[in-house]
C-alpha cells in the first residue's frame, strides 16, 4: 500500500517537475556538453526522480 501511494502522488508531480528537469538539465548541459541525442534521456530521467522524491516526501513527512 505504501508503494502506490507514493506512486499516486509521483504521477501528479510529473507535470510539476517538468520546468525544474529542464532548468536542471540545461545547467547539466553547462557544465558537462550532452550530445543533443542523450538530451531528452537525460530530461525524462531527471523528471522521474525528482517526481518520486517529492512523491517519496510527501507520503513520508
């Protein structure tokens, strides 16, 4: 029950996390160059942890 409670409240913050992974990625790209292939990889995946971080979060605090 714990698992997808915390997927529940992932799912909602994947809309929320998208400006952040993008900001976060750009800054990324900055520092170490991303070919432009690996670039929305790198976003999707960025999005996905911080989406589960916070869901994370919220069911635990």
């Amino acid at each position: 029950m714990n698992v997808v409670l915390t997927l529940v409240f992932s799912i909602v913050m994947l809309f929320f996390m998208i400006f952040p992974a993008m900001k976060i990625t750009e800054w990324i790209d900055a520092r170490y160059p991303i070919p432009k292939k690996y670039y929305t990889p790198v976003m999707l995946t960025v999005v996905v942890m911080l989406s589960l971080l916070i869901g994370i979060f919220l069911r635990y605090a």
